[in-house]
C-alpha cells in the first residue's frame, strides 16, 4: 500500500511559516474532500492529522493519524471511521451538515458512516493535539459527540476504554478492516483479550484457567472502565494495572490491539519516529488463539517467530492459510483394537475437554478415549503441587485447537491414531508437513534494559505479570475439579480454594516465633540471611528465612514479595508467606526435606539420573523466570546452594528475587558503574568483573558453572579448584581428548559415581556446559534453548506409546 507523496507535501507546506492552510476546526456546512489532498485537520501544535487516509486501490477512510516525517509508507494511524466501509476516491466527502449531523458520503451518493448527532447552535468539529476529533457546541459550550468515545484498535493517554466498547486489531499489517481480536470488559467486569474467529471464538487474556482474583482482577467493580495516562500508567476498574517500561514523562504512548492478537504499548520519544513496545499483554506468541487452526502446532521460534505444523498424520488444508489447520490423513476408525496412540511430549493444546479425570494412569486413560468415538487424543499432565497432588490428570479432547509446542510445559499430548498408519515411518516425521504462519513477524519487546531510574513500584506491577500466568495450571485442575466432583466432595474442593486464597499469607511475628520454637533450629546460612526450620500451625513444615539488612519500608516490602510469592513454577522454590513487623522482614517457604543440591552433590547422594533431572529442573524454572517473565526477572545467583532439592529429588530453585528484597535490586538489573557486584564468587559471569551490561546471560553463565559441578563434582569455590581452572581443566580434557581410546566425559566424571552413568547424556551436559560459559555472552545459549537441548537429549519428542 503507498500513500500518495501528499503527505510529505503537506508536512513541507506545514513547515512553512507562510502557510496557513489547514486548520483544526470544520465549520457548520463544510466538508473535507477526498479529491482534495489539502482538506485536511492539522491540530493545534501539528501532532495530529485528520483527513481521507488511502487503505487500497482507490479506497479511502476518514481517520486521525500522527503527523510524521516518515509517513508516506507507514502513518500511525489512531483511529477510522469506516473503516469497514471504504469510500470511492472520487466524490466522497465527509460534512458537517447544518443540521448537525457529520457524516460521510461514498461516491456523492450513499452514507456510510454518521454521527446522528443534531444541533441547532453553532457547532464546529475540532482536531485536539490530544488526538481527540469532537463536534463542540460553541454556545453550549459542550462535546456533542467525541472521536474517543469510538476507538478502533488504539486508546491514546488519557482515552478510556468503557463498558460496551471495545478495541478491535485490524485484519493485517495493510488491511485495516476489522479483524478477529479483540479488548473488552466481559460481563463479569474484568478486561479481556477475545479471538473472535469464522469458527471458534475464545478468551486468551487473562488466561481463562486461572481464576479472576488469582489473576489479581476484580470482578466486583462494575464501572467497567480503563485507561492510561501519558506518563506510561495504566490502570483499570477490574484492578489491572502496568507501569511502562519507560515510565515517565517526555514520550508519546498508544495503546493498541495488533493485528497478531497482541496487546501492546508503544512508546516514541517525541520527535523520533520510531515505536518500541514499552508493555504487552501476552509474552509467548502461541498462547494467543486462532493462529494455527485445528490440528496444528504453533512453535515460536525468537529468531524466525510463529510458525505452524500440522501433528503428524495430518496434512495441511490450505498452505497459504493456516487458520484452516490441518486434516487427517487417515480417518481413524473407530474400533478399539484399530486404535493407537502417539505420544507428543511438551506439547499443550486449549480447551475442548470432554472432561477431567484425576488419577488415570496413560493406559485407564488410552482406553477412556478408545470408548469415545469422537475423541481426538487426550492431554496428560503430573501435577506435583496442588491438590490432590502427586497424581496424572487426563483430559480427553474432542478437538485440537489452539496447540502449542512449549518446552516449558509440563505434560504430554497422546493422538489417537490407526493402529496400521502408527507403524508407518511417516508418522514419525512433521516437517514435511510445515507451514509457514510468519508472514506478519510477530513485534519484538526491547528487552534491554532500561537504565538507572528504576521505579520499584514500576517493577512490581511487571512481577504481578508474570505470576498472573503462573498458577494457570493450578486454576484449570481447580475449576474442573469443581466442574465433575459431586456435591459430597465440595469439601475437598473447598479446601482446595482455601489454600490458594491463604498459602500465600502473612504472618504474625508471634506465629512465626511458635513456629520456629523461638529461632532453635537454624538450617542455613547466606543468601541474605540465616534460614530456620520451622512448623506451622497447620503442621506444614516450613524453611523461615530471616532476612538481614532489609531496609525496607513495609509497604514497598510488601509489595516486592507478593509479587515474588506470585511467581509460581513446579522448579521454583514454594512460597507461603511473609511477615514484615517493626524492623523484621521474614520469608516463609516450604521446607526441603534433602536440602541442596550442593550438600548432595558433597555428599555423592545422586546417582547420574538424578544429576540430570535436577540440571533439566533447573534449566526450566530459570527459563520461566527469565522468558515468561519477560526478562524481567534475573536470578543473578545462581548456585548449588540455591538449587534445593524436594522428597522426589525434583529441583527447586530458591533465592530468587532475593536481591530485591535487600535493596540489591539496582545492582543486579542496572549495568551501574557503582552497582555492588553481586553474586557468588565461582559463578559469577564475566560481565560483572568488566562492568558490562548486565543481562539474563549471567544466569545461564552461572548455570553453566553449577553443571558442570553436577558433572565433575569439582566445586569451583574450595581452593584447589578456583572456577577458571575447573573450565580450563574441562576444556582441555574436551580437546585432548583422543576418540579412539578414551571419551573425555571418563576424565572428567564425578569418581562419585563410580563409573555407573550414561555417557551420552553427561556429555550432552558437559557440552551444554561449555556453551553456557561461554564468555561472550551473546554466544551463550537462553535458558529455554537449555531446556531444549537437554530434552532432545532426554526424551525423544516424540515416541509411540503402546
Ligand atoms: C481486507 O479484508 C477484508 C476481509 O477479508 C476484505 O473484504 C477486504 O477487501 C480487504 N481489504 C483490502 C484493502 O485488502
Ligand atoms: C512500518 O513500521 C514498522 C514498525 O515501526 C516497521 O517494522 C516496518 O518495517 C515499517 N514498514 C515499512 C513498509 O516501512
Ligand atoms: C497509576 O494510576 C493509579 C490509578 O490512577 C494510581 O492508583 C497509581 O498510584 C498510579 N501509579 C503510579 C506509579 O503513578
Ligand atoms: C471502581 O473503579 C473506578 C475506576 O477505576 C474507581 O474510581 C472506583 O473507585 C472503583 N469503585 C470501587 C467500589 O472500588
Ligand atoms: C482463511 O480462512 C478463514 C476461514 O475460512 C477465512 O475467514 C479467512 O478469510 C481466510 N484468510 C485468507 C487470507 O484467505
Ligand atoms: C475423513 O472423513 C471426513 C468426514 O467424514 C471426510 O470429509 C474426509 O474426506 C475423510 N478423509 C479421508 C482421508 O478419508
Ligand atoms: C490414585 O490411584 C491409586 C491406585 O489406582 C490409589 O492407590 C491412590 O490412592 C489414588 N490417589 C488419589 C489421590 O486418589
Ligand atoms: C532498545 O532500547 C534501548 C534503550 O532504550 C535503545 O537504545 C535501543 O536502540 C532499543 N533497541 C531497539 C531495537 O529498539
Ligand atoms: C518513582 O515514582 C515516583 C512516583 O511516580 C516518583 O515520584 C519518583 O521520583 C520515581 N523514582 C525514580 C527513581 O524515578
């Protein structure tokens, strides 16, 4: 789409002094041409521009855009009248009838859009340099009608999104008729992002499966309205709020419903002509709906963005538009003994659940959905944590929609496919099957930094974030155990409801005095204070961290560690609460019956199967803390002591967000000439030492080092083994070593081992290792491609089950 040279025109003509053509206002009985490229409104300080804006092959609609220099191929347009109705680039006009009314007229002939607005007074249409086009009752002196009152898809500063509005993407990057997402406040009072497809509609923001107040929402607040002002602060009715990342003055923002389903802030500095996303609702692009169609996959790659697949045995429908997803190859039957299924690991598919069934086992399950003619396949996720726990949940499915590939999730897709086809060699292979759903790359977040002005209040509201996706899997296994239990169990759901409103908690120093027997039982030591064990009222044994030098006040430390409690990963360290009275700043987290992983790795308690799992485990919960989190959450100290170890041997990191709690926090997300280094000696990446900027790349730095203590079972902090000589001493070994006689992972190994592993997999974690301590940080891997790695060495991706 080109847009005629009339805007670069007109933008000289502005400069000029001597012009004065444009104007702001359109008086009673005028009208702006198409035909005319000077029949424009130009608001008061020439921000905002309102005229026909070109949208195809002689296709116009009336819309506000900001003046740019750069506008002739990319305008930032704000808002369209007819958007859906295009006019005729001949004859049309938009005019302000005498009777009052504003309307547009296609072609000389038909209306296609109008105000309905009726006034005897004099009333002009004014262009403000806040963006807003509005019909002023001179006389009156009121706003008969307002541009912001009828947003499209972007909300300016101080513009609010009310009830029975809403924001609706456009159909493309070119095509700016309505398209299928959109923001609006659902009955129920709380903002939400909707696919609103030909087929399918369903809500992705904020995750369905998680429980409105989880996600920090409120229903109760029936105003239902939503804004942000030019500062960068959003808030709205239901309690969502965000700071952008740039908070602060001197930027222009919008607010906008992208074509690709996100939902974003942008930011410019006035003057540049540039947007940087500043905020966005959804982190991982596959969680937004409708982008792949029914039994297809999405993958999102950083580097190439989304991309679609179909599931194996299935074929594309039509390859140039993947919304229509993928057909079977073979139509299953639906005979029992005709049946199989294929395991799909990591892979995680939306809704359409006949149902939820705790406690099946893969074959109850297998056959619960050979019964069902109609079902798909069926998700099988472990829950570890919540209630009941320790058990597998099948979720039978009459359709795959909305799948993902996401190394991060926890469980397992099982297709049914024939019995003849599952022993086919194609069955096993995808790619021949590839779409390609990049067409329009997905906007990428600026994730550097922002520089030394941190806002703690700013900060946190990100942290809420990333712990309103968290508990999704808590609230899905909740909601459906409400759902199918009957009305005998409610009890146990009850229960179930109450520990998500009360396991994050404050408590009373005198609770915690009882719990602790008056500090007796000291466990550990570092990490910013002495640890104790600890038992609640409830009997749950506890580890109770008593912070030191925490300096801060109450309610900034209230604010910081909610958010902290709120992060929530089955490989992340369990928090229950708090206690913050008169100068006591207390942690409460769940108490690790085997400790850490550098007591265990002392004292040689982990067999190679262990040592892999737990680097696979940690690998996980840094890659959500880093990736969902948006980067906004570095550890910066990652260590065996920090990387505890739960009944099953299951990792759990801990300490995280720890630096925040001590007013550290500058240090670690600011690269500051006067920062405190932080970290532990042994682990700590080279940037710290150089004074360069500080990314999520000294987690994995660090991580590297920890592997490579699971490896070799050398600790990089005692004497003889300082951490440059341990990697020194590895990689030597890596390239002296001779292929014919010896592997170099037999040098290295732990003695502890006594020789009893699988060679391949600790070299596949010697090698990820060496990668991650890389000392050019950009050529050391993101901690979801360590878990990516890891999980190609460890489970084939995919693998027949029966
Ligand atoms: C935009 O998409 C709509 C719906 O698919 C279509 O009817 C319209 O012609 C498209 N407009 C342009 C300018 O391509
Ligand atoms: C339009 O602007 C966007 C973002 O500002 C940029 O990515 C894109 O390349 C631009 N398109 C053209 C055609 O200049
Ligand atoms: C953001 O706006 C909300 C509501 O207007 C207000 O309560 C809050 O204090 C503001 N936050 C900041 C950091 O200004
Ligand atoms: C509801 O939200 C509006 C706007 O955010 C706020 O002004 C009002 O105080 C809220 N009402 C209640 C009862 O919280
Ligand atoms: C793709 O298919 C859907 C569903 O039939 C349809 O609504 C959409 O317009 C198609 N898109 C394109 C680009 O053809
Ligand atoms: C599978 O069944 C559907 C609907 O019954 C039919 O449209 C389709 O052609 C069948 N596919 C094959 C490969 O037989
Ligand atoms: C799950 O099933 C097993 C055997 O089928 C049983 O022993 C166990 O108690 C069940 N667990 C729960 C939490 O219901
Ligand atoms: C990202 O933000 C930084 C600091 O605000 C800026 O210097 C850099 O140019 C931005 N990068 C991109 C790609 O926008
Ligand atoms: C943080 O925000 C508050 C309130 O908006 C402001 O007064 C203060 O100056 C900010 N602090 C920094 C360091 O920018």
């Amino acid at each position: 789409m080109a847009i005629p040279f009339f805007f670069l025109l007109l933008l000289s003509v502005l400069s000029s002094p001597l012009s004065s053509a444009a104007s702001n206002t359109l008086s009673k009985g005028s009208s702006l041409s198409v035909e005319n490229t000077n029949d424009v409104l130009i608001s008061p300080s020439a921000i905002f521009s309102a005229g026909f804006f070109p949208v195809g092959d002689n296709a116009f609609c009336f819309s506000i855009w900001f003046i740019e220099p750069f506008c002739r191929t990319n305008c930032s347009v704000i808002w369209m009248a007819n958007r859906d109705q295009p006019v005729n680039g001949k004859k049309s006009k938009l005019s302000l009838l005498h009777s009052g009314n504003l309307l547009i007229i296609d072609a000389g002939q038909s209306t296609v859009w109008a105000t309905d607005t009726a006034s005897q007074s004099w009333i002009e249409l004014q262009l403000h340099d806040n963006g807003n086009l509005f019909l002023y009752d001179k006389e009156g002196g009121r706003v008969l009608w307002q541009s912001f009152d009828y947003p499209t898809d972007t909300l300016l500063p101080q513009q609010p999104l009310s009830k029975d509005r809403q924001l609706v993407s456009t159909r493309s990057r070119t095509n700016y008729s309505s398209g299928v997402y959109k923001l609006y406040f659902d009955s129920d009072n709380v903002l939400r992002l909707l696919y609103d497809g030909p087929e399918t509609s369903s809500i992705y923001w904020p995750n369905t499966w998680l429980l409105t107040w989880d996600g920090g929402r409120s229903t109760f607040n029936s105003t239902r309205i939503a804004l942000f002002d030019s500062l960068g602060n959003f808030s709205s009715s239901d309690d969502f709020t965000f700071l952008s990342l740039d908070y602060g003055m001197g930027a222009q923002r919008i607010l906008k419903i992208d074509f690709d389903g996100n939902l974003r802030l942008y930011s410019r500095e006035n003057g540049r002509n540039k947007w940087i996303v500043s905020w966005q609702a959804v982190s991982q692009p596959c969680r937004i709906h409708g982008i792949c169609g029914p039994n297809s996959l999405c993958n999102y790659v950083p580097s190439s963005g989304r991309r679609c697949s179909c599931l194996p045995g299935f074929k594309a429908n039509d390859h140039s538009n993947w919304s229509l997803g993928c057909e079977p190859k073979v139509n299953c039957s639906c005979s029992t003994d005709e049946i199989s299924y294929l395991k799909l690991s990591n892979v995680e598919f939306f809704g359409y659940e006949y149902g939820f069934f705790p406690n099946y086992t893969v074959p109850m399950c297998e056959d619960l959905c050979s019964k069902m003619c109609n079902c798909k396949g069926f998700q099988l996720r472990f829950s570890r944590r919540y209630y009941p726990s320790n058990i597998p949940y099948c979720y039978p499915k009459t359709a795959l929609l909305n799948g993902q590939y996401s190394p991060n999730f926890d469980g397992d897709i099982y297709l049914k496919v024939p019995k003849t086809a599952s022993l086919s060699s194609s069955y096993r292979h995808v790619e021949d099957s590839r779409l390609d759903c990049s067409v329009e790359a997905v906007v990428q977040l600026n994730r550097t930094y922002s520089n030394g002005h941190e806002n703690g209040t700013s900060k946190s509201v990100l942290w809420f974030a990333c712990g309103v996706g968290a508990i999704e899997f808590l609230s899905i296994v909740l909601v459906w155990y409400c759902l199918i239990r009957n009305q005998n169990k409610l009890g146990a759901i009850n229960q179930g409801y109450f520990c998500i409103e009360t396991c994050f908690r404050k408590f009373t120093l005198s609770e915690i005095k009882t719990a602790t027997k008056g500090f007796r039982e000291e466990i550990g030591r570092g990490g910013g204070g002495i640890v104790y064990r600890g038992i609640l009222s409830d009997h749950r044994v506890a580890a109770i961290k008593l912070l030191k030098e925490a300096n801060q006040g109450e309610e900034e430390f209230l604010a910081e560690v909610s958010t902290i409690g709120k992060l929530n990963h089955m490989n992340l360290i369990e928090m229950w609460g708090f206690c913050a009275e008169g100068k006591h700043r207390i942690l409460v987290y769940k108490y690790m019956e085997h400790g850490s992983l550098a007591e265990n790795l002392l004292s040689g308690a982990l067999d190679w199967k262990k040592r892999f799992d737990i680097a696979v485990g940690t690998a996980k919960g840094l890659a959500y803390l880093h990736e969902e989190c948006l980067e906004w959450v570095l550890h910066c100290d990652v260590k065996p002591q920090n990387i505890l170890l739960d009944s099953d041997y299951q990792p759990k990191v801990s300490d995280f967000g720890l630096s925040r709690l001590l007013k550290r926090g500058s240090s670690c997300t600011v690269n500051s000439r006067f920062s405190r280094i932080r970290g532990t000696r042994g682990y700590m990446a080279p940037e710290w030492v150089f004074n360069l900027p500080i990314t999520s790349k000294v987690d994995v730095y660090s991580y590297g080092i920890v592997l490579l203590e699971i490896v070799t079972g050398k600790s990089p902090t005692v004497l003889e083994m300082e951490h440059q000589r341990l990697l020194i001493w590895v990689r030597e070994k890596m390239k002296g070593a001779d292929e014919a006689v010896d592997s170099w992972i037999e040098m290295i190994i732990d003695p502890k081992l006594e020789g009893k592993y699988d060679k391949a997999k600790m070299e596949i974690l010697a090698m990820v290792a060496l990668k991650c301590v890389n000392e050019d940080r950009d050529a050391r891997p993101t901690m979801s491609q360590v878990v990516e790695m890891l999980n190609s060495a460890h489970v084939p991706c995919m693998s027949l089950s029966n």
